[in-house]
C-alpha cells in the first residue's frame, strides 16, 4: 500500500474522497473496502519555508572562510555535510579484519558519494549519509526541526550570533 496521501472532504458525518475523480480512483487503488484505516491529518510544508532554508545555505556558503571550502566545496556539500552532524544520517558500519583494512575500505568507500562523511577508527569503518529532505521523505516538522538545527550548526561553524543565517537570507 502508497503512503500517499488522498484529499479527503469531511461532511459533518464522514469523509469521502475529494473531487476529482482521481482522488476516490487513488483510494480504490490503495484500500480496501470493508477495511478499517488511521486517519492522520497530514500538513504540507510551507514552499517559503523550504526556500528560505536554501536560500539560507546558499548565503552561509558564499560568506564561508576560505580554509572551509575544501571541506565545503559547494552549499550542497555544506547542508549534507550539516545534516550529518546534527544527526539527520543514515549510518552503516563496516567491521574489518584489522586497521590497515578499514583504512583501504574507507578510501574505497569514500569516492562512491561525494557527501558521505567516511570515519574509521581501528578496524571499523562507519559511513554516513545525509537523510533527504524531499517533501516526500520528511514532513514539515522533521523538516522544520532539521531546518532549525542546521541553521545553528551553520551559525556556530561561521562563529556567527545564533539565528544569523537564517536572517541573512530573510
């Protein structure tokens, strides 16, 4: 079953699938009659937002030092890179056989995604991917708690008053 979401209209009694047509086609497809289901309401992000949040990183980028654009070399680089370090990371650990093992296997690693962050320490190698940020992969509070812990960690790495970043780009 879609986890996609169906508009629905509520009548005072119950709901039914919204106009147009689609939307009750979309519930045939993706439930079953007779069945009981969870309601939840689902709240879309704001598209300014999601903008402002680029918009933010963008700016915080072109002010960067010039000793971080090695580490930074684009504001890409920059959120996912951010979005690690706040958390927002998927995780995978690789057990080696000794040290000089997980030294190789990192190196190997590393060229496979341009944003992961690569640490090993002994003979264990750990890889980690920035979690996306799609509408469809997380919702408007994740996306909101991600935005705001970002931002700050943004703010701190440029030595900046907190809430800098995101003023700048207002």
């Amino acid at each position: 079953m879609s986890s996609a979401p169906i508009l629905l209209s509520w009548d005072g009694e119950a709901f039914y699938p919204a106009s147009p047509p689609c939307w009750a086609s979309r519930a045939d497809r993706q439930f079953v009659v007779g069945e009981t289901y969870k309601l939840v309401e689902h709240h879309d992000r704001s598209e300014a937002s999601h903008n402002h949040y680029f918009a933010s990183i963008a700016n915080a980028w072109n002010t960067l030092p010039d000793h971080l654009l090695a580490e930074y070399p684009t504001a890409e680089h920059l959120r996912k890179k951010m979005l690690v370090k706040c958390g927002y990371a998927d995780e995978r650990t690789v057990v080696c056989a000794s040290k000089a093992e997980a030294e190789r296997v990192a190196a190997f690693i590393k060229p496979m995604d341009n944003y992961a962050v690569v640490i090993f320490h002994e003979a264990v190698v750990k890889v980690y991917t920035a979690q996306s940020q799609s509408l469809k992969a997380m919702g408007k509070r994740e996306f909101q708690e991600s935005k705001e812990a970002v931002l700050a960690a943004i703010d701190r790495l440029l030595g900046v008053e907190p809430g800098a970043t995101a003023r700048a780009a207002a």
